[in-house]
C-alpha cells in the first residue's frame, strides 16, 4: 500500500477525486452471516417469526442500505447502481443465515462498500426481527469476497467463492 487516498497532504480527511478515473463495468460480493440456535433458524425457514418474513424483509433491507450507502459513509461517492442482488441461505451446520451481496455499477470507482453495506444491514434486519427469540444471536464474518474493474482490477478472497 502506497498511502491512503482518503488523507490529503496535510493528514485532513478528504473525498477522493475520482473525476479523471474512466468509467468501467465494476462488480464486488460481500457475505456475512447470522449465527443463531436451530430452533431460531427454524422459525425463520418456517415462516413462524411473528415480524413476517424474515427472508423477504431482510432482502429489502440489504438492497436499501447499499443504496443509502454514500449518506451512511462519510467519504463514499455516491454511485449509480445498476444491480444489487441478496442471497439468503440457511445453513443447517451453523446453525443461521449465509447473506451474501452482489452489487454492479458503471462508475469512476468501486462498489465494496455498497456490498459491505447491503451484507450488515441484511444481517442487522435479521437480528432484528427475530431478536425477541433469541437475544444471543452473533453477526459474524462480514468480508468483502469478491471486487472487479477499475485500475486495481480483480480481488478474490482467498478461500472463497461467489455463490
């Protein structure tokens, strides 16, 4: 790592200025996941949480937040997205829920904090409707997996792959 961007000569905090950065096709996948007990996993799969469904509102949720992303992080650019997809996978070995975000743009920068973004805030809205069940639930593992396009090109996370 040379230096970080986001600190300009003086050490202040600065937006980056991407304005001479071409546009380019740009993708990154985050996942995380809801450690929870297996009657609370079961609850959710079943359809039983008493907030609805868990799966369908934490889908939103994910979706919304890597949109509000640029209000969320204070140096984030606002991003024309152009997909944001939500994965949520109950995994019986865990036991709990395997989310996983998939965020495109065509941008002068990329899109890992919008995907980083959708993953917690999935996962938060997770917690939060089933949180009256079970208060020990953990929120674990959020990672950036996957992130292509611009100068830096392709990042793969060792270990993982892209559903």
């Amino acid at each position: 790592m040379t230096g970080l961007t986001h600190f300009d000569g003086q050490g202040h905090a600065h937006m980056v200025d991407v304005s001479d950065k071409p546009v380019t096709d740009r993708i990154a996948v985050a996942r995380g996941q809801v450690v929870m007990s297996a009657p609370t996993l079961a609850m959710i799969t079943g359809g039983q949480a008493k907030k609805g469904d868990v799966l369908a509102v934490a889908r939103l949720a994910g979706i919304m937040g890597a949109k509000k992303t640029a209000d969320l992080i204070p140096l984030c650019h606002p991003l024309p997205i152009t997909k944001v997809a939500l994965d949520l996978t109950p995994d019986p070995d865990l036991p709990g829920i395997v989310v996983e975000a998939t965020v495109k743009t065509g941008g002068q920068t990329g899109v890992e904090m919008e995907a980083l973004t959708a993953v917690s805030v999935a996962c938060l809205t997770i917690y939060d409707m089933v949180k009256a069940a079970e208060k020990s639930m953990r929120i674990e593992g959020i990672r950036l997996v996957l992130k292509d396009g611009g100068k830096s090109g392709r990042y793969e996370a060792e270990g993982e792959s892209t559903r």
